[in-house]
C-alpha cells in the first residue's frame, strides 16, 4: 500500500462540537483527558494522521490534524469519549483547508468563546500543542500553525481592547456570588480544583471577593499548597474533602472527574449553601436542585452574563479579524513556499554537482545561495518549477563562464 503525504494543508481538517449546538451535558460525554489523548495520539499512527491537537475544554471538544478525511479524526476522537458517534455526528461542525485554519485563529482569538474574548482558551491551546509534542504528535507544520496562531492572539490582546475587563467563566463565578449574597454573609467559600482553570478562578475569587476566607482542595495536594501559598489561603488534602463539604457556605469546582462526586446526598441538609460547577462534565450532581437550601448554577448559565465590558469586546471585532488575517496570509505563504524546498534543493545538488566539473569554473557559495534566492523569489510570484529550474541552472552556467 502506497502511502500518501497527507502532511499538506489540504488535507488539514478541524472536528468539533461546542457551546453553540450542544448543552454542558452533551459536551461532558464527549470530553478528552490527558489519558483519553495519550490513546488517541497512538491511534493515529495507524491511520496515518500526520499531526494531532485535540482541545478538550468547558465550551468546546476539538480535534485538529492532518488526514486523509475528517471520518478519521471522529473515530478517533469517538473512540475514547464515552459519547458515541451517531450522537457526535448530529451535532458536530467540520471545516478543512482554510476554513479549518481560520476557525483555529478566531478560537485562540476568544472570537469563538461563549464568553466573547476570554482568553483563558489560549493557556489550553498552549498545553494541548504541548501535550501533542511531548508524545509525537505534533508535525512539523501543525507546530507552525499553533505558534501563529498564538502569536496572533497575543497581538490581539496587545493591540485591541478583546481581553480588556474581567469577563471570562471564572470571573463569571465572583458575579454570580455577589448576585446570590449582596449582603455578603456566606463567608466560606471552598475551591476544590488547583489546575489551569482553578487558579485562574482562585485569583478572581482573591481579587474581587475581599473578606471571604477561602480554602483550597486538590486531588494532589502539592498543587493547592503551592496555590495556598501564593495568596495565604488555607487548604485541606483530598481525605478532607466531605468535611470541607460540610462547612462550606459556598462551593465551587473545578475538576475533571469524569462523574460528578458532590450531589445531595453529601450536602448538609438544611444549611443554606452557593453550588458553583466550573466542571465539563458536570461534577456536581443535578440532584442538589432537589434541594430548597442550595443554589445551584453551571457553566451554561455563568456564560450568558452581560456587561459593558462584554460590549465593548464586540466592537474590537473588525480589528481583531484584521490581525487575523494578517497572520493567515502569513501562515498560506510559508505553507506555499514550503512547497518549493524539494526542487530548491534539488538545484543546489545540481550546482554542487556541476561545480565538479572541470570545463566550469568554481562558483563561491554566496553567488550559489544568490541563484537558489532568486529562484525561490520567482517560484512565489509565478511557480513554473520545470522553467524555474532551468533559468536557474542557465544562471549559474552563465555566472561561471563570466568568472575571470
């Protein structure tokens, strides 16, 4: 069996589902953890997938690579989510070539968040690459991409009001908490999840929630004491976490276990408590709505606030697209010149080979490199590798027998 370069942007594909088609439920089946990923990069070996991401976050579940159709990519992705395919499928958007590059650009951008411009998603997309590179997954043009496209939202936050204010999910949590307690008189509040998401949501809670004694639980509890440190607050290892459960006066979460651990069946009855699930899947069981005593809000319902900050993100859009677009083309013109390397090379070969021969005269490598330039500047403005070829072999013929 012949095996095919799918290594080219044509046969770049994105798969997903997101926010706008599916509710926290849905999206929590189709979730991917470190070692749902782990299987799924090994997996694409043998079908000759040439370069993986997956993003795997609270708004979206995504797999980005290079394949011969995007059919691969949803088994793959299927094959380790506890969703299946026929669902996956009803739901799902797909997008290849530059449309696929496009819609990875505007996610890093927060174009594409349920919260307009919360850029917590580009830390994700930053250790999803990662996670990629470290276990062989990442190709050579995939990493280009990623690194463009963060550079491009870096540029964005830089040079647009996008990322200005506080709104995102985590910050979301400390609105919700001000609307549920104005006259602030629940004071306990317990974090249980440290990682990305959670420091992110600690910091909020910190900055905007002066007086409120906060309190840290992780399953690794190196992690929340690190936290801990950081800000002064207090945490508690895993084994402790029923007791935190129950002095609590609000809780928030921010894991990724696969099932929920906190229902209404390890509540306090009767103590009148704040529920905060940040989880995708849900970690909090929806049977503590069963309970009269208990508020209990997802993730669903933190993203649909609406402020001035979030208004005035929507008028940096036009300006947002336009660095896009500027780091697009960018990305499309290397991939084209990439193209080239193989003849470029193959001209070298020959000149070097030529060099040998004693009826030419011996060419330095700074008028060689000179030809190869100029060859590579004609091949991106009117690519006819055969004539290119030629002209520029004729070229280094001709500079050789000029050369006194």
């Amino acid at each position: 069996m012949i095996e095919r370069n799918l290594d080219t942007l044509s046969n770049f594909y994105v798969v997903g589902i997101n926010y706008k088609k599916s509710d926290s439920a849905i999206r929590g089946m189709f979730s991917i953890n470190e070692d749902q990923y782990r299987k799924i990069l090994l997996k694409s070996k043998d079908q000759n997938v040439k370069g993986l991401i997956i993003l795997s976050t609270c708004n979206r579940t995504e797999i980005y690579g290079f394949a011969e159709s995007s059919d691969i990519l949803i088994d793959l992705l299927c094959s380790e989510s506890c969703g299946s395919k026929s669902v996956f499928t009803s739901i799902c958007y797909i997008k290849n070539y530059k449309k696929a590059i496009q819609h990875f650009y505007e996610v890093a951008a927060g174009l594409d968040s349920q919260i307009l411009g919360d850029y917590e998603i580009v830390g994700q997309i930053r250790m999803a690459a990662k996670f990629s590179k470290v276990n062989n997954g990442l190709s050579s043009n995939l990493e280009r991409l990623a690194n463009e496209v963060l550079a491009s939202s870096k540029k964005i936050r830089t040079n647009t009001c996008m990322s200005g204010g506080t709104v995102s999910v985590s910050f979301a949590a400390v609105q919700y908490i001000k609307e549920v307690d104005p006259q602030k008189s629940m004071k306990n509040i317990l974090l249980v999840g440290t990682g990305k998401f959670g420091c992110n949501t600690c910091k909020n809670l910190v900055d905007y929630l002066p007086g409120y004694k906060i309190k840290l639980v992780n399953r690794t509890e190196e992690k929340a004491r690190l936290l801990a440190e950081t800000h002064k607050l207090a945490f508690e290892p895993i084994e402790k976490l029923q007791d935190c459960i129950s002095e609590a006066d609000i809780i928030i979460v921010a894991t990724n276990a696969q099932t929920p651990f906190i229902s209404k069946t390890n509540l306090p009855s009767g103590k009148p408590q704040i529920l905060i699930d940040l989880s995708v899947p849900a970690n909090i069981h929806l049977n503590v709505k069963e309970l009269e005593s208990k508020s209990h809000v997802g993730i669903d319902e933190l993203s649909r606030i609406k402020d001035e900050t979030l208004q005035k993100r929507f008028s940096e859009i036009p300006k947002a697209k336009e660095i896009i677009n500027e780091h697009f083309n960018a990305f499309i013109q290397w991939s084209e010149m990439r193209k080239n390397v193989p003849v470029l090379k193959s001209v070298r070969n020959t000149i070097h080979n030529l060099q040998t021969v004693k009826s030419f005269n011996p060419v330095p490598e700074e008028r060689i490199q000179k030809v190869i330039s100029d060859m590579a500047i004609k091949m991106k403005h009117d690519n006819r590798k055969g004539c290119n070829y030629i002209e520029a072999i004729n070229d280094y013929i001709a500079i050789s027998a000029n050369k006194n």
